[in-house]
C-alpha cells in the first residue's frame, strides 16, 4: 500500500473539508436572509389584504343597494313574465333558480353591481356602479397573487438553490478530489519506487535500478541512488576478485609450503645417494628409497586433497536413515582405532533426513577420523542423533583435549590445521559436502570434555527435492 499516497490524500481531505463546511454554512445563511427578505412574504401578506378588503367592500355594496331598494330609493329594472323571451341571460339563469334574490357583477370590468330580486310576478333588477376599477379586475388579480405565493410555497426556492448550491459544491470537491489523487499517485510512485529499489539493494541484489521519471528533487534522489548502486556494484565486484584473487594466493603459497616440505628430504636424500657413490651402502640406499617413496605419496596425499577440494561433485540427495549410517561409520572405523571407546545415544525413530549418501559418509567418516585422533589411546567417542523441527541433528563428540577460542574462529578455513599430517582441508570438505546436501557443519559444546561437532540435515518430505529446489 503507498502510504505516501494515502497521506497526501488525507492532508488533502482535512485541508478542504473545514473550509467547505464553512463556505456552505456561511453560503447557506445568506441564501437563507436573501431569500427571506424577498417579495414572495410581501405578496402573499397584500394579497390577502386585498382579497379580505374586496370581500368586506363587496359586502358593504350588496348591504347597500339591498337597503336602496327596499327603501325605494334605488330605481329598477322590471322584466314581466309576458317578455320574458327578451330577457338578459342573467335574468333568465335568476329566473330558473329558486333563490329568493341574487346579486351579480356585471359590466365589462365588474364594474357594476346588480341586484335582483321577485316582486308581482315579475323580476327586478337593481344596479349601482362601483367605480372605475371593477371588482373582477381586483379579483383576477388577487387570484394570480395567490397562485403565485402558492406556486411559490410549492416549490421551495431557498431549499431549492441551496440543494443546487450543495451539488455544485460536491462535484467540484469530487472533481478536485479525483485530482488530487491522480496527483498524489505521481508523486509518490517515484519514492515507492525509490523504497522499493533501497528494499531491493539492501536484501542484496545490486543490480537495483530505479527508472527516472523527473527532473525534480525526487528524480535527483533517482539518479543519486542509481549512480551509488552502480558504484556500489562495481565496487564489490572488484572486492569480490581480490577477495578470490586472496584465497587463491594463500592457497598457492600453501601447495607451494607443503610441495616445498617435500621436496626438501627427497633433495637431501639424493644428495647424499649422490655424495655415496664411491662406496655404495644397500642399507643406506633402501633407506634412502623409503624416504623418496613416501615423500612422494605424501605429494601425491596433498595433490589429491587439494582436487577433491576444488571438485564439485553431484549430489544426488534421497531418504537416508541417520542411525542406520553413523552406526555403519562407527563399525568401520572401530578396527582403524581400537585404542579408542565408542558409544552411541541414538533417536528413537528419527525422521530420514533428505542428503547424497556418499557425501554423508564422507562427513562422518572425517568427523569420527578426527576425533579418534584428539581423543587418544585410551579415549572416548560419543556419537548422537536428534531430532529437531524439520531438522535432524547428528553430533559426534570425543575426550581430547578440546578447540580454543582461536581455533573455533578459523576451523573451516581451507587453509588452517591443528594436526601434525593435516592438510586443513578436511573439514572445509566437510562442511562444504554439508551445505551442498542442504545443511550445515556447526562446533557445539563436547559433551566428553572435548570437542563437539553438529551436522544439520533437513528432513525428507513427500517429495524429495534437492538442495538446489530448496534454493
């Protein structure tokens, strides 16, 4: 997850939020003011006004012209019956209804007002006018008032802009939002791609490289970082070949020392065979013989230790039964050292662990060698299976006289020897043929006073896989 990303994102989201709920607060209040102080409450307050002032006027002229007549002070309009084919159409529609009396508006503009009534079998009409304006002007127009206030009521004005207003205001912050996340995702690729390449440099892979995507200080920090990854390959690929070149000096100098060892009782050997011809002596020259012949198998001893060190064999890993195999070691050896008392503390059941065979007895075979000759005439050898989670452990422990601090910390080295006719080689063999089987040699505490040594195996699954698969 880019942390990075979401952080600016967050900063963006508490830096607007804030002003926005302020600016819509702010926006809404105003809205609200504005729209309250509009025409919309004054209309409706006046044409109410109007419409109880018409009605009251209205009243007041029926009232009037209804006393006018019946005090005979208003003169009418008669319409008999015998005519009545030539009556006004409001005279007729009175005439049909059973109303006693009725008052109409008429004129163009309802400006006049009729009142008719029954008298002696025919119809009169009395009519007074009522100015210039007309009450059905005034009516329609307090009718469109109303209709306006209601359509206004209806439809909510201040409800209505600030809705518009509120929308507005979210598709622009989405709009923004989106933004700043696209900007946010430009941003921060670069330093997690930048993390991601120290993530990779740091594990070890050196050939770390981090695409430039800039010229800002971000792509500054890419090219600084691809410049000192590079120099920094370079310069452990340098280190690295002196580091061989090294090894590979101290080991010329030590085939040169132990050659040299050789070399030099066969040389002194034959020049006194040389120094002796006058006078042969067939003692002498036997003896001469036998120093060659083993000078030179132990030439040929350093020769051959020195090839299996340098030979990578292949490993053929399958099951092997790690009780089974040390008992088989300890039986072959115990007739090259029967000065030396072996015992065995042996799993019950042990897991088989995954190994090459061959390479498994060579270990052994070196471990049980070495501690046969520290231990002594007279000394003891203890040799120990043990399971562990996924591993198996095999230790061989002896009574010699044990490993110093000096001689732990430079054990494996191909190039160090703590015994007399020692090459320095063997346990370096060893553990090499350890690793190579998916293990590992390690020096623990003797539990006889001596030395102690700990071969790890991993255990054998379903499927066997070599050292390699297990990567």
């Amino acid at each position: 997850m880019n942390r990075l990303r979401n952080k600016l994102i967050l900063i963006f989201v508490a830096a607007t939020l804030a002003p926005l709920a302020a600016t819509a607060w702010l926006t809404t209040s105003l809205l609200r003011r504005s729209v309250d102080f509009s025409s919309t409450s004054e209309l409706d307050l006046i044409s109410q006004s109007l419409q109880q002032t018409g009605k009251e006027f209205y009243r007041h002229a029926c009232d009037d012209l209804r006393f006018r007549a019946e005090s005979g002070h208003a003169k009418p309009r008669e319409y008999p019956l015998s005519e009545q084919a030539n009556w006004p159409d409001q005279v007729k529609s009175f005439a049909a209804s059973p109303d006693p009396d009725r008052f109409v508006l008429a004129g163009d503009r309802g400006n006049r007002l009729d009142y008719l009534t029954r008298r002696n079998g025919a119809i009169r009409v009395y009519s007074e006018s009522l100015g210039p304006v007309g009450l059905d002007r005034v009516a329609r127009q307090i009718v469109d008032a109303r209709d306006a206030v209601e359509w206004a009521r209806g439809h909510d004005l201040r409800r209505g802009l600030a809705l518009v207003y509120f929308l507005l205001a979210a598709v622009f912050w989405l709009g923004s939002m989106a933004l700043m996340v696209y900007l946010a995702h430009r941003i921060s690729r670069p330093i997690q791609q930048l993390t991601a390449g120290l993530s990779q440099l740091a594990a070890g892979d050196l050939n770390a490289r981090v695409p430039v995507s800039g010229d800002d200080e971000t792509g500054t920090a890419i090219r600084a970082f691809n410049h000192m990854a590079g120099r920094l390959q370079e310069s452990t690929e340098r280190l690295v070949y002196l580091r061989q070149l090294s090894s590979w000096q101290v080991l010329a100098r030590k085939t040169a020392h132990e050659i040299k060892n050789s070399l030099t009782p066969i040389r002194l050997t034959v020049e006194e065979m040389v120094a002796r011809q006058a006078e042969p002596d067939p003692a002498f020259l036997e003896q001469a013989a036998q120093i060659v012949v083993e000078e030179v198998e132990s030439l040929e001893r350093r020769v051959r230790a020195f090839s299996q060190f340098a030979t990578e064999p292949p490993v053929c890993p399958k099951p092997v039964d790690v009780n089974s195999l040390l008992q088989e070691r300890i039986a072959f050896l115990k007739s090259a050292h029967p000065e030396v008392a072996y015992d065995t503390r042996l799993a019950d059941h042990p897991p088989q662990v995954v190994a090459d065979q061959d390479l498994l007895r060579g270990i052994l075979t070196n471990l049980l060698e070495n501690a046969a000759e520290a231990a002594g005439e007279g000394g003891r050898i203890l040799g120990v299976t043990a399971a562990e989670t996924g591993r198996v452990a095999i230790e061989v422990h002896d009574s010699g006289p044990g490993l110093s601090r000096d001689a732990r910390a430079s054990l494996f080295q191909p190039t160090i020897s703590f015994k007399k006719k020692g090459m320095g080689l063997g346990l370096s063999i060893a553990r090499k043929s350890a690793l190579l089987s998916g293990g590992d040699i390690v020096v623990t505490k003797g539990e006889l006073g001596g030395a102690g040594f700990r071969v790890l195996l991993p255990v054998a699954t379903n499927g066997i896989q070599t050292p390699s698969d297990r990567g």
